[in-house]
C-alpha cells in the first residue's frame, strides 16, 4: 500500500495515463539470459570444460554428476540485472553446472545455483522444496529498466540476446507506457526474497551488479559470493587466492576472446530470416564466453554489456526520477529499521546517490 500511494504522489498526469495502458499489458515470459546457448567440449569423462585458463589460475571442469546430492541456492533477480554473468561466475568458482528456473526443477541434485527473475515473471521452480538459500542479485533500476528494455527490442525483433542497444525511440515508448509497472515490479522483486529469506540465519546474502563489475570492488564480491556458496552441502570452490583470477576470466571475459566473439550474420537478416546453415553460423546469447590467453595490453578493455552498436543514453523524466528516489529511500527506511540489513541499506543508498544527481542534472535542463 505504501509503495502504491508512493508513486500515486509522485505520478504526473502522463504518468496517470501510462497507468491505464499497463492496465492491458501482460507480462511476457522470455528467456531473457545472456548466455543460455553456449555450447562446451566435453572430455573422456564425460566433464564438461569452462573454458582455457590462463597461467593465473585454473578454472574447474564442469561436474555432471557432482560426488552428493546438490541442493541449489536461488539466484534471483530483477530482468535486465546481468544474471547471465553470475550464473558462469557460480560455475566457475565450484565447478557445479548453473540451471535456471526456466528449465530446471531445482530437485536434480546436480546444479549448485537457479537463477530466476520470480515474481517479476512467473517462472517459480517447481522442485523448490528443499532450496531454502539465495543470493539476491541487484541491479540499479536506473539501469537495469533500459537492460530490460534492450532484451524486449531484440525479443520482439528476433534479434539474438545481448547484441544490440534498443534506439532511443523504441526505449522511450517502452519506458512511458510501463515504467509505473516496472519499478513497482523492481521493488516487489527486493522485497520478496528480502522477506522470504533471512540473512541473519545465513539464508539470504544481497550482491550488487555495480560492485560485481568494478575492478575495486568485483573481487571481494566475488569472494563473499564463494563464501556463501561454500557453505551448501557438497559444494566446494576455488582456492581464495584464485578468486580475483576467476572474476577477472567470467566478468571480463571478453578481452580473452579476442576475435573469437563475433556475430556472425550477412545481410542484417534476423534469426527467422535464416536458412539452417545460416542459424549455426549466428553466435546466440553471450556465444563462446570463451577465456583465451591474456593480451599484453589490459589498458583500454572496457567492463560491461556486450551490446554492439552505438552507445544509447536513455532517460528518465524529472518526475519518473523523483518516483525511483522516492521508492529508493522508501525501502532503505523500511529495512534500516530492521537493523540487521547493513549490506542492503548501503546498496540502496548507493543507488539513491545516483538518482539523487541524475534528479540534480534534470533541474538544471
């Protein structure tokens, strides 16, 4: 009801009229993950290999059938936050194969995390019964709204995933005719794993898109990740030592590839458009992932979407920014008075920092 009454104050009149065109809109449930295609070598033993480590450290082969019975921990997160990154990032660091909620139970036994953009699309796994650990994934819905953006452009152009900037046009007709629904939608997203699963039985940690891609921070994210997953029955990770090494090879995969990463695709022909030959040829949803040897020159490697094309900046107006901010500091009240959501709170009012100047920039226009 707060958060109802939250945007009713905050909503202009376009915003009045944008919720009466949600009323007829319905949610699509796609699969939406960057890499969900990839195809690995499998060796004698029927191990599935990640990729070619470099010299730093070596990155675990894949089980398909782990030593016990694995039960997973959710990994949950609002569309357009970057699960596709963590999902290899869990691999990597155990050697445990990552499944999504969309294909899998969760009741095989075999798969170490399940990603899932529940309740935001209904994709609930349905042998859940014993995952009772997640590790909530947050993305600043500054971003992570135009990231879902992006994913319904292609979607709905039958463009492969993560490959293309959805034009400011399309982004600005998505944004006024659902932003009221989405970030009602990020907000229900938080508050449902916020609540349902407790931190302070070590149920529950939260994890941070921004901190997870910075060069300063992306290590010891990566290392509080290890630390939670090394605690489910069966599951071991990667020395501590090598987990900076691990970070940089999934995070920043891409400079590994070198000229391996390309879309393949003559003519501007979409998926449909293709003969089967053609079809192999495109390079789907994040392609190879593929960890080659480390160029000598690091300097200029950029940390981020693989999207290609021109850079698109998309916008928020002043009173869609002033209804994030509004919700931002709705739920960092909310949780601080619960006083054990120290880790939480700080990501939020880090996002509240950049909403804060993109309001300050607004009102100078």
């Amino acid at each position: 009801a707060g958060l109802e009454k939250m945007i009713g104050h905050a909503s202009t009149a376009q915003l009045m009229s944008t919720a009466l065109l949600l009323a007829c809109t319905t949610y699509l449930a796609v699969n939406t993950y960057f890499f969900s295609s990839i195809e690995y070598p499998r060796d004698n033993n029927s191990r599935r290999i990640l990729n070619t480590a470099p010299i730093e450290c070596q990155l675990p082969q894949i089980l398909q059938e782990p030593d016990q019975t694995i039960i997973p921990v959710y990994a949950p997160s609002y569309p357009g936050s970057g699960s596709g990154m963590t999902h290899y990032l869990y691999e990597a660091l155990t050697g445990l194969e990552a499944g999504n909620s969309y294909n899998n139970r969760g009741d095989e036994g075999i798969y170490v995390a399940l990603r899932t953009h529940y309740p935001v699309l209904y994709n609930y796994a349905k042998g859940a019964s014993k995952m009772d650990r997640c590790i909530l994934h947050l993305r600043n819905p500054l971003y992570a709204l135009p990231s879902y953006a992006s994913q319904r452009f292609e979607h709905i152009n039958d463009i492969p995933t993560h490959t293309q900037h959805a034009p400011l046009e399309f982004w600005i007709q998505w944004r006024d005719k659902n932003f009221v629904e989405e970030i009602k939608n990020w907000a229900k997203h938080m508050q449902y794993w916020v609540n349902n699963y407790d931190n302070t039985q070590r149920k529950r940690i939260v994890i941070s898109y921004e901190h997870l891609i910075h060069e300063e921070t992306g290590p010891e994210e990566t290392a509080f990740i290890a630390d939670f997953l090394r605690e489910g029955d069966g599951v071991s990770t990667v020395p501590p030592e090598n987990v900076p090494c691990v970070w940089d090879r999934v995070v920043n995969y891409e400079k590994y590839a070198g000229n391996n990463r390309k879309l393949i695709n003559e003519g501007g022909k979409t998926r449909g458009m293709m003969n089967e030959e053609e079809q192999h040829r495109w390079i789907d949803d994040g392609d190879l992932r593929k960890l080659s040897s480390r160029p000598s020159d690091l300097s200029n490697l950029a940390v981020g979407s693989t999207r290609g094309g021109d850079k698109v900046e998309y916008i928020f107006t002043r009173h869609q920014l002033q209804t994030i901010s509004d919700i931002l500091n709705m739920l960092k009240e909310k949780y601080q008075a619960k006083g054990n959501e120290d880790r939480l709170v700080k990501i939020l009012d880090e996002y509240l920092v950049e909403v804060g100047e993109k309001l300050r920039e607004a009102s100078t226009e």
